[in-house]
C-alpha cells in the first residue's frame, strides 16, 4: 500500500514536468517552421539522357513505355515538382515528347521543357536555323499544342543557347545580340501562352554561368523576369554557393539552378555513392533557405556519371538526401 502511494507521488511530480518538456518542444517546432518562409518554386530532376539523346532511336519503340513510366514514378516519389524533358520541339520528335508528358501527368508531375529546336545546335542531321526563325518556330509550336501544357509547368525555348545559332556571345563578340535574342524570344513566348490561356513560365532558358556572369546585368535580368537560370558545376558546394550569391547580387534577380550534379569527374574526380550523398547534403543544407534561389534541376536520373539511378534502375544513396529535401520543399508549398 505504501508502495502504490509512492508511486502515485512520483506521478504527480512528474505530470507537470512532462507537460512543460512537450510545450517546450512544441514551442522549438513552431519557432523552427515559422523561419521557413521561402521555398523552391520548381525541384526538378533532368532525364535528358533518355528524353533527348536517344529520342529518334525510341520514336517507334512502343515498349520504352516501360522505361519511361519507371524513370517518371522514380522522379516522382523524391517529392519533385517537376521532371525536366529535354526533347527537342521539332514535328518528328513530339510523338515522342508526348509520351514522356503524359507519363509526368499521370504521377502529377509538371514538366520543365527543356528541349530546343534540332537545327540549333544541329542535333539529329538538322540544318542550321537563325534567330528569327527560332521565334517563329517557338510561337507556332506553343499556340499549335495548347494540350501539351498545365499551369504551373515551365518552358525553356534555347536552353543553353550560346551552344548554336550565331554562337557562344563571350566568343562571337556578340552580347548584346545574344542578350535581345533571348528578350524577345522571351516575350514572344509570353504571349503565345497567355493566348492559349496557360500559365506557363517562359523565362527558363538555361546557360552556362560565365555566359550568365557575361550578359546578365539588372537590366537584362529584369526584361527577362527577373531570373537568371544558370547551368553550373564546381567542386565544392561552399564555392557554388558562394557563386550563386555573386550572381543574384548582379543581376539583381533570383537565381533557378538549371543543372547541378555531382560527380563530374574533371571536375569533382570519383565519388563513392557515400561521398555522393554527403556533398548533397552539405549542398542542399545549404541552399535550403536561400532567398536568392526559387528553383532547381538535377542532372540527371540515369545515364551519366551524376546518375541518381543506375541503367537497371536500382537506387543510389544520394536519392535519399535529395528526396527528403525535396519533399519539405513540397510540403511547404502545399
């Protein structure tokens, strides 16, 4: 009987201990949610290899159906918000471009189109375009594929432009040019998709970051809606970092990272799949609460050396650090 007193005692000694440890707790939770008041607009990951490279050699395989649904559903299931396609936007290839859409709609993905017509860089055989041409070409495929598009998805037109056309501006002599190109392209896009009634993003064409550092001044950055998205690779995540505040603090815009990924081998050398994940981690940590950036892309899933999947589709530690970054991201813009 004394015993069970005792008890009791301790009991009620202890109640009010357990609730201010939960109201402490609580309290820390909250005050670490409330600082959370940025997020990532777009947290892609690229399938360029498979939607790009081989998309004539797949045109008529009915079975790389398969292939698809699975890269898709793996995309998916990180927490992305989209999945980049690098397709490119010519009549031969949009058979092939609707098959990887319409797998992205069904795991409720939106897609980054991060194609470009053929004849720019002179992929597949294609004869060479010029500028003019590539705007026509752009406005007549945005307003003759309203289907192809949902809100919320985004349009790259001349990703990583300065690799065709007239040339790579820090070469070619030719800012300025490059700069109004993009601009009016930019424009141009803008108001086919508002004449098929889509809210779609048209100011995402990716380029090299000393391209970036090159054309991309306040002036520039705000005619193009005020991002600069940068395709940029260096060995450490504190030096990309460092990087992407440099930039924001020039253009005066806010900063969507186009690719990033780790290892490139002249860059970064080999990488076990723990070092892998330890650089994002140490990346993403970082990056996570940045104001300057509203967005970015991982290149890519399969089939190259910053792989997230290998060929026969098996995981790579590295999918756990970036989904569960991904997935706090798309829970705060839930």
């Amino acid at each position: 009987m004394i015993e069970g007193i005792v008890k009791k005692f301790v009991l009620i000694l202890l109640l009010p201990i357990l609730f201010f440890v939960l109201l402490f707790f609580q309290s820390s939770s909250k005050e670490v949610k409330d600082q959370r008041t940025h997020f990532w607009l777009v947290a892609s990951i690229d399938t360029m290899k498979y939607s790009r490279d081989i998309a004539r050699e797949k045109l008529g395989d009915s079975s790389f159906d398969r292939v698809i649904e699975k890269q898709i559903k793996d995309i998916a299931e990180t927490g992305a918000t989209h999945v980049a396609v690098g397709t490119p936007y010519d009549e031969e290839f949009l058979p092939f471009l609707k098959r990887w859409v319409g797998t992205a709609r069904k795991y409720k993905l939106k897609v980054w189109f991060r194609g470009n017509w053929s004849g720019w860089e002179h992929w597949f055989g294609y004869s060479s375009i010029d500028r003019d041409t590539h705007i026509e070409k752009t406005v007549k495929f945005i307003l003759g594929n309203p289907d192809l598009f949902v809100d919320g998805d985004v349009f790259g037109a001349c990703n990583e432009c300065e690799n065709g056309g007239p040339g790579d501006p820090r070469h070619n002599r030719d800012a300025k040019g490059h700069a109004a190109f993009l601009i009016e392209e930019y424009k141009a896009s803008k108001t086919a998709f508002e004449k098929i009634g889509k809210k779609v993003a048209s100011n995402y064409n990716s380029m090299n970051g000393d391209v970036a550092n090159l054309i991309m001044d306040k002036e520039t950055t705000k005619a193009l809606g005020g991002i600069v998205v940068v395709d940029h690779y260096v060995a450490s995540p504190e030096q990309l970092i460092i990087d992407i505040k440099a930039l924001a603090r020039k253009s005066g815009g806010k900063i969507v990272l186009g690719e990033f990924g780790a290892p490139i081998p002249d860059i970064h050398g080999k990488m076990s799949e723990e070092e892998q994940s330890e650089w994002f981690e140490n990346f993403l940590g970082k990056l996570y609460n940045m104001e300057d950036v509203i967005g970015l892309n991982y290149w890519t899933n399969v089939g190259s050396s910053t792989e997230l999947w290998t060929g026969s589709g098996k995981e790579k530690k590295a999918v756990r650090i970036i989904g569960k970054y991904y997935k706090e991201n798309r829970n705060r813009l839930q």
